[in-house]
C-alpha cells in the first residue's frame, strides 16, 4: 500500500487482514490501536502483544497516568508510516505480527485486586507464546508483570530506566506503591541483582540492595557509548526485562509525569541507548508513568510512543530474517 492510497484506508486496528507491515491511515483519524495493530485477544498467529494498564492510584505526587496508554497510542500513529529510524533496515511492522491486545479490565475501585489481575492478564498472553509490552499506568504496574515473567523464566536480569529507583524499604509486600515496587521485586526473588542495572538514577537511595546503576551525571559525562558496554556487559544472554519511566527523560523532554526530577536524560541520548543494546535477550518490557495532562503539547507521550516501539524492535531484534 502506498501512501497515496491512505485517503481510502480506515480503521485498520478491524480491517487489516495481513499482520505486517505498514500503515498508511490518517493519523488524526481512525481506530488508534498501537502503530494501527490488530487488535486480538487471539494470539496465536502473533509474534508480540502490546497492552494498556491504565492504574495511577499507587502514585506518591501527581495522578494521571491512567491516561497514558490511551495517549500512548493516539501518539503512536504519527510513527506507522515508516520503519523506525536507525535500525539498519530493521522493520519489525513488516517482518513480524504485533497484536495490541487492548487495556486490562479491572474495578478501579478495588485496588488491593490490581496486582492479582495483572499478574494473570499478562501470564495469558505469555501463555498464548507472546512477549509483552505494556503501557503504563504508574511504574507499580511492573511488579506484577515481573511476577508473571518469573515464573516463565525464573529471577529476570532488569533494564530500568528511571529518575528513581523505587528501593524505598517497605516490608509490607501487599501494599501498592510506585516506589517500592523495585524493592520488592528484589526482595520476592523475581529480580536478579547480579546481573540487572538502573539507569538515569538522580535522586538519593540508601541502599540498592545489590542493584547496580548508572546516575545520570555518569550517562552525561560519560556518554551513551560508556553505558551501552557496561549495561550489555551486566545483563549478558539473561532473559532480560526492560521498564522504562519516562521521568528517565529530563522535564525538558517529558514534563507530562507524576514526578518529575531535573537533570535527566535527553531523548537523543534514551533514544540511542535503546537502539544500542539491541542484542540483548529481552522477554518483555514496559513504559510507565505518562500522565499527559500535565504537558499540553503531546511530546511526553510522544516520547512514551517512540520508547514503546523501540522496546519492539529490542524484543524481536534477535528472531528478524537474516
């Protein structure tokens, strides 16, 4: 399909009957599935699935990220047009079938029934033989999925970039905070210290609970090429999972999340991070703490649609056609 062809192209997400390839609808019209995917719970023809988790009530500061994934996606069309740049021809729209697998129901005023959900909702895609990408929703979402990943692969290697390294010391493990969340990971088994890293960390831990990191000032200093090596190098061949907060990003680039931290990353620099440590094993991954309401130009999820479309390409890079 060609581009002057996308006048008589509607709704995609329903119509599209070949899982590859590119879309050329209007970008300010149409179903907005994730890059104009199909939307499907059936998995079985489908190679990586994208889900929404709209929950923002285990925030410290300011809610809204429960409207993330819905402008996560609407960003996302704006990118469906060509392959992702920089990727040396690497076009997984075209080689691969990504599903977006739409957003996880939940009562919104049972919150201790969260992490149950979404612990089940993401081992049924995993289930289905499907890796994940998931829309956040604040970054509380992510001990759940990697409970559900743990118990595929056992204690995961972790990517996270972060302003924050959510090791707040909390003992109570049934309780639902974005800055603990790390915290109990390592502490429930799921996470394996030894060989996971954080990244873009500027704010003060008292202990890291054998979790190595890279500050932001280290990524500043020393570039990306330096924390590239040093995060491949940690990770190994590990089934690694990547979580990406976009408060990683500087408000400068990202001022739409709960909170914001100066002094961070600058997209070019997540940008190049990203596409730099393809080759890594990675199962699964997520983007968290959009919260668009606070940034009335789009660029934070815009930023969110970029980061979650990179997080494709590290999930298929190592199955593309040779």
């Amino acid at each position: 399909m060609t581009l002057d062809k996308a006048r008589d192209v509607v709704d995609t997400a329903f119509t599209r009957t070949d899982r590859r390839g590119l879309s050329f609808e209007n970008a300010f019209g149409g179903a907005t599935s994730f890059m104009r995917r199909t939307y499907t719970k059936d998995l079985t023809e489908f190679d990586l699935a994208i889900t929404g988790v709209p929950f923002d009530q285990a925030v410290t500061h300011r809610p809204g990220t429960r409207f993330g994934p819905r402008a996560i996606r609407e960003a996302s069309t704006l990118q469906t047009f060509d392959p992702p740049y920089g990727w040396d021809g690497f076009d997984p729209l075209g080689e691969f079938a990504i599903a977006d697998y739409g957003d996880m129901p939940f009562g919104y005023a049972n919150v201790s029934g969260v992490p149950g959900l979404l612990q089940a909702h993401i081992a049924g895609m995993l289930a289905q033989g499907c890796g994940t990408i998931t829309l956040g929703g604040d970054h509380f979402i992510t001990l759940p999925i990697l409970r559900a990943y743990a118990e595929k692969y056992g204690p995961l290697s972790v990517i996270q970039f972060d302003a924050h390294s959510d090791l707040w010391p909390d003992q109570d493990m049934d309780r639902i905070d974005h800055g603990t969340m790390m915290y109990k990971a390592v502490k429930l088994g799921v996470v394996d210290v030894t060989r996971s890293v954080q990244i873009g960390i500027r704010t003060e831990c008292e202990d890291y609970l054998g979790m190595q990191y890279i500050d932001a000032r280290t990524c500043h200093e020393l570039g990306t090429q330096y924390v590239v090596e040093r995060v491949k190098a940690i990770v190994g061949s590990h089934p690694t999972y990547v979580t990406f907060d976009i408060d990683a990003l500087d408000p400068a680039f990202a001022p739409g999340t709960g909170t914001p931290v100066w002094g961070g990353l600058a997209s070019w620099q997540a940008a190049a991070m990203l596409r730099d440590l393809a080759g890594i094993n990675m199962v699964g991954g997520d983007v968290v703490e959009v919260s668009p309401a606070y940034d009335t130009t789009g660029a934070t999820a815009i930023a969110g649609a970029h980061v979650a479309m990179e997080l494709c390409c590290l999930a298929l890079w190592n199955k593309r056609k040779n």
